[in-house]
C-alpha cells in the first residue's frame, strides 16, 4: 500500500490575524494510500514580552535574537553598551538596557519602569575562576552578585508584575552542569550555580500557584567569550571532553534551543526542573 505523509506547518499566530487561507491544499487520494496527515505547531511568541540578562554577548545575546525572531516584544538587559547598540542594529525594534546586575540600587533604578513582562531569562553570569585556597572576598561578593543575587532581585521584579497583572509567566534560569559536579578552580561558580538551582525549585514552588513556572538550563562548556576565556586550553578542554559521552561541548544554539523549549507552552508541566544541556556529562 503507497502511504502518503502530509506535513502541515501551521504558525501559532496572533488570534487577532485573518486565517483565511492564501492557498487551499489539494489532496488527491489514489485508492488504497493511506495517508498520515502532521501538524507540526511552530513555537511563538508573539504577544509576549521576554527580559534577557545577560543580552549583549555569548548565549544571552542569542537567546534574545531568538526570541525577537519568534515574535516576542525582547528587553535585552547587558553590562555594556556597545553590546547592546549593535544588538539593537541587528534587531531593530529590540529595547536595551544598560546596567550593571551586580549592583542591586542600580539595578532596582533601571528595572522600575520596564512595564510589564512575561518571560524572564536570568543568564547573566560571570566565572571567576581561583583555587579554594585562594578565594578571595571580592570573586566571591562578585560572583554571588551577578549569579545568584541578581537572579533573585530580578525575578521579584518580574513575578510581582505578573502576579499584579494575574497573568501567567515562565522564568528559565541559566544554571551550569558545574552546579552539580566540582570542577576544579570553580569553588565559587559551582557555588553559585548549586544556589541558583536550589533557588529555581524553591521559586517554582511558591510561584506555581501564580501559573508561573521556573526551571534551568544546564549547560556543558560552551566556546562563548567565558568559555574560551576558561577552556582554550587543549589539554584542560580534554579532560573535560573526556567525562562527556557525546564527546563534545555544547554549541550556544543548544542553550538556546532548551531555554525556549522551557519559556514555550510545550514544556506547560514543566517546573522546578534542571534540564541539563551536557552530552550526558552529568550520567556519569
Ligand atoms: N560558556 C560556558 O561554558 C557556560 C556558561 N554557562 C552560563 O551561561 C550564562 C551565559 O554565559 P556565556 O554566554 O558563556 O557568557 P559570556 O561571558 O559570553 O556573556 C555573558 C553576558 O552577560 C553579561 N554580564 C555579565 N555580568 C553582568 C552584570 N553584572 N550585569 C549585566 N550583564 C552582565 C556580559 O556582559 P559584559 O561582557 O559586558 O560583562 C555578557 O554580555 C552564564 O550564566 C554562565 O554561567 C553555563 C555553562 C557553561
Ligand atoms: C563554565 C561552566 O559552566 C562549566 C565548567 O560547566
């Protein structure tokens, strides 16, 4: 028997577009064909309104491209403004925000007046590498800043709006496979992103009830600007590629692929969760 696969690709748009259809599919059946008929639903944003941190290099600034390109209205919060004035060149129609994340008054300044916001992506972080022994204060007040306070001031801003509004929301937190395995030199990072995951399921906790969900992404090494900076090294790269069974690291494309499955409708009863992003570092 011929059997016959029908892909339809349909667009969640907008209810408020005109569905008439600009061409009409015409199947004709021979007797005997079976045919499978697929609707596969694009992901979409359109209509809402997506914060990134982190927006101006590396993973969060191709989370934000992506989201742009989905529909959604993208606040791209960085550190830099040259970051971001060449964001908003490739984006245009983009918003940008100039901040330091690791200053809580600034911060709390910049972030007041953003309006409202549905989808939040704390991926803003910094790696600031030195041996346990040799940790010093400012690393560790820095690194707990950026990483782990900032993600809690941040999301306090976003769900309280939320809540305000009834509306619901999804908050993905770009954690690390380093928050649950030790990495040497990483005393503080781990640390941080053991927090930022221990947050997330505790955020998931009292903000479920609101319909806000709130989960990681837990990426391998990436080669973005933090990576490269930290896993150049041929040598130190191997004995990180060793430990994992798809025996490469991750691309930023990857990250970013998992961070809109988890803001998108299809991870719906998804929540509290870590979704590693690790070719299987974290099995072993
Ligand atoms: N790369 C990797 O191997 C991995 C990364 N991750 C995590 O992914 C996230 C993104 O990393 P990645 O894209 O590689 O990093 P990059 O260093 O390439 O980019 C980080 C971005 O965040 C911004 N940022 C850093 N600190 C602040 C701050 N205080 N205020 C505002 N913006 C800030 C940076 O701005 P600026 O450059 O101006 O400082 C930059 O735009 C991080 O949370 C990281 O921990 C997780 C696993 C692996
Ligand atoms: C950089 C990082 O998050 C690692 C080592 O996974």
């Amino acid at each position: 028997m011929a059997r016959l696969c029908v892909v339809i690709r349909l667009r969640t748009e907008d209810p408020g577009v005109d569905w008439t259809p600009a061409s009409s599919l015409d199947l004709r059946i021979h007797s005997g064909t079976s045919v499978l008929i697929v609707v596969e639903m694009e992901r979409s944003f359109a209509g809402r309104r997506a914060l990134v941190t982190g927006a101006g290099k590396g993973i969060g600034r191709d989370t934000a491209k992506a989201l742009f390109a989905s529909g959604a209205q993208v606040v791209a919060v960085s550190r830099t403004q040259e970051d971001l004035v060449s964001l908003a060149q490739e984006c245009p129609g983009i918003e940008t925000l100039c901040v330091d994340l690791g200053d809580w008054e600034a911060t709390e300044r910049a972030l007041s007046t953003i309006g409202p916001v549905d989808l939040l992506v704390n991926n803003a972080g910094v790696a600031l590498l030195q041996p346990f022994l040799e940790v010093t204060k400012e690393a560790c007040d820095r690194s707990f800043d950026v990483n782990f306070r900032s993600v809690v001031q941040v999301s306090q801003m976003v769900a309280q709006g939320l809540i305000a509004r009834g509306a619901p929301g999804a908050i993905v937190n770009v954690s690390s496979q380093a928050s649950q395995r030790a990495v040497k030199d990483h005393a503080i990072y781990c640390s941080t992103k053991g927090a930022m995951d221990m947050l997330t399921k505790v955020m998931a906790l009292e903000l479920g009830p609101h319909k806000i969900r709130v989960n990681t992404v837990n990426p391998t090494v990436v080669m973005t600007a933090m990576g490269r900076a930290n896993w150049s090294d041929a040598q130190k790269a191997e004995s990180m590629l060793s430990r994992i069974p798809l025996g490469k690291f991750a691309e930023v494309e990857d990250v970013v692929n998992a961070i809109l499955f988890l803001l998108s409708d299809q991870s719906a009863m998804t929540t509290g969760s870590a979704l590693p992003v690790d070719g299987g570092y974290l099995v072993g």
